[in-house]
C-alpha cells in the first residue's frame, strides 16, 4: 500500500511542486503584511497623537481640494491616536478614444477620451489632528501587491487562478499522503520520525528535514490549503453552504426611510449616531452613500468579536441621523459565519501573533519540501541505479 502512496506522493511533487513553493514562499511573507508595511512605512501609518482631531468631514474635505475629481468610497477612522486616517476613493480611468466613422466612410478618432466608471483605486492616508493629506497610495503598484499576484493568481490573472487552485487540491493529497508514508511501524521508527539528528551528513539531514518538518507542518499547510479553496473554485464555496445546511444569499439591501431625499446628514453625524451606541472598536469604516436612497454605513469591530472579520454594520438614514438597521456577524447564517472564518484562519491571524508565527514558519518549511522531496528521490533513484550496475 505505501508502495501506491509513494508513487501517489513522489508525481503529484513533481507536477505541482514548482506552484507549491512558490504559493507557501509568497504566503510566508504575507502574514506579516501588514507589520511589515508598518515598519517600512512608518510616516504612512503613524503620526504624532494631537490635543483634538478634526471631524471625518473635514478629512474628506481635505481631499476633494487635493484631489477634485475623486469618488469617494469611504473613511476609516482608527482608536488608536497614533494611526492615521484612510479615506478609499477612485479615479475615472481614461479609456482609448473611441472611433466613429466620418463622412467618407473611414474610421476617425473621437478626441473625446471616454471614462472608465471603475476607475483607478486609491488610498490616501491622513492626519486626523490637522486634515493633511500624509500620502496617496495605490496597492496595485506596490510589491505585496506583486507577492498577493503571485500567491493567487501567478501573474496570470484567470488562467493564474486556475492553475493555483488545481494544484492546491493536489497540495492536499500531497499532504495526505505523506502521512500515510511517515507513519511508523514501531516505536523506535517513531523516535526517529521525531527527532532530526543533527550530526549527521547532508543527505541524511534532508531526509530528516522533509520527514520531521513535514510531519510538524502537516495540519497546518493543509488547512492553509484547504481554506485557499475558498478563493479558487465557486464550487467549493457553494459546498460550505450545503454542508452547514444554509443559504448562499447576499446580505440584504437596507434603504433609507425617505427615498430620493437629499442628504443633510454628514459622515461625522453617522459616526456620532453609532458611536453613542458602541465605541469600544478599535476602527470604525464609514462608506459613503451611492446615492440618495442609500444609508451611511459604518463597519466596526467589537471588542468581544471572534476574529477580524467578524465585523458588525450599522446603518444610519443620511436623512435624519437615525439608525435604520444593525447586521451584527452573530446574525449571520452558519454558512457565512463559516465563510466569513476562512480569510482569518488562512491568513493565521485567527489567533493573534502566535498562529501568524506558526503560519509563517508552516510556510516557510513548505517552501522548500518539493526541493527536498526530489533530491531524496534522486539519491534513492542513483542508489538503485549503482546498486544495478555493480549486479
């Protein structure tokens, strides 16, 4: 039978290995994303605590004299006196002239330049104590954002996706089957399952390090895996569904009482209305009304939730301030609780600084396992081959 799963183990390596090391490297270095960006980027993050701070309003005020022409998405606004403000907002992308055909029945370039409603995506950080403009940032052109390409989509883009998620599925009978093939028949192989022997020559060492490693490793690169799933395929997210017994269905739409009104209401009052309900969050995101008809809403984190995605929404009527509806994540069906876990988990922030170390060093071993996988093929495979030469 190990016979089977050696071979199982040794050419599912082989076609997917390149993939493997390249998604665990990249997923090593994102755990630590965000505190890797902090302390590189210190001035982006962090300012000098003032005496008062001015109100959301005047913040986005601040950018539309930057920055005239941008849309607005939302504001997010952090307890800790130190960290700057984020305001998420978009630029009309210019698209190539479109051509129409003139009298003589000729394409001829339009000089208008068409715009493109998406838009370009931005981050511009500011100081909460004064309104400046601290830095405009955009994530697409920065190296986690090459790191995050790579990781999910290898560069390239639907067919990147595909490819990654084919070999994750193999990533996890890799897994499988390698504990099939460490698990001893003794006691004393056990011992030696366990323990690298550090005195030993390279060839040994590898052994011990794909064998010990890996078998540490095991559980935690395989629910990085599996949660991965929920990133590549549809089919794999409609399964949590089905398999909690829930609903796959969107979040309700909520609407102001009186549509088609103008807003009187600003994003400092929405923020006002909810923080005397609860302001224990350590962030608080406003997003900006689409149109008349739509509420403020505000995301924020209880002090008590479970992990970071288990936020709740507020939404206040930009009407009359009042609060029209709370989604809180308890509320959620068992299906988007499940889902709303994968991000946290495969990530390994679901429990602070010490599943982001394991995560990381889970990672970072798994990186190198295919390497490691094939110079032991190799020495096996030489081995046998001089053993035939000297019959």
């Amino acid at each position: 039978m190990k016979i089977i799963f050696r071979s199982i183990h040794l050419y599912l390596g082989l076609v997917a290995g390149l993939i493997i090391m390249v998604t665990c490297l990249t997923g090593a270095i994102l755990v630590f994303e965000k505190e890797l960006q902090q302390v590189f980027f210190h001035e982006r993050y962090f300012v000098n605590p003032g005496t008062e701070r001015v109100s959301a309003d005047s913040m986005l005020t601040s950018l539309k004299q930057k920055v005239p022409n941008a849309k607005i998405n939302s504001v997010k606004i952090y307890r800790d006196p130190k960290r700057t403000a984020e305001i998420s907002y978009q630029l009309p992308a210019e698209l190539p002239a479109k051509k129409d055909k003139g009298a003589d029945g000729k394409n001829s370039a339009d000089n208008k330049t068409a715009k493109d409603p998406e838009g370009k995506r931005l981050t511009a950080f500011v100081n909460p104590y004064s309104g400046e403009i601290v830095e405009i940032y955009n994530h697409r052109n920065s190296f986690f954002y090459f790191v995050m390409d790579l990781h999910r989509w290898m560069l390239g883009g639907a067919t990147g996706k595909l490819i990654v998620g084919i070999c994750t599925l193999i990533f996890l009978f890799i897994l499988i089957s390698g504990i099939v093939l460490w698990w001893p028949r003794n006691k004393l192989l056990l011992k030696q399952r366990l323990r690298i022997k550090r005195t030993a020559g390279f060839k040994r060492l590898n052994h011990d390090y794909h064998i010990v490693f890996g078998f540490y490793s095991a559980v935690f690169l395989f629910v990085f895996a599996f949660t991965g799933l929920a990133w590549s395929f549809e089919w794999f997210n409609k399964g949590i569904y089905t398999l909690t017994g829930t609903k796959m269905e969107k979040a309700p739409v909520i609407k102001n009482n009186f549509n088609g009104a103008v807003h009187v209401i600003t994003a400092e009052a929405a923020l006002a209305a909810v923080l005397a309900l609860d302001n224990s969050s350590s962030y608080y995101n406003i997003s900006l009304p689409k149109s008349p008809a739509d509420p403020f809403t505000i995301s924020m984190l209880p002090a008590n939730a479970p992990h970071e995605s288990a936020a709740t929404q507020y939404f206040v009527d930009g009407n009359n301030g009042r609060l029209i509806s709370v989604q809180k994540f308890a509320d959620k069906n068992k299906g988007q609780r499940v889902r709303a876990t994968f991000r946290p988990v495969h990530v390994a922030s679901i429990f602070g600084w010490p599943s982001k170390v394991i995560g990381f060093l889970a990672c970072l071993l798994g990186t190198f396992f295919p390497a490691s996988g094939i110079i032991m093929w190799w020495n096996r495979t030489r081995k046998n081959r001089n053993s035939i030469l000297k019959n």
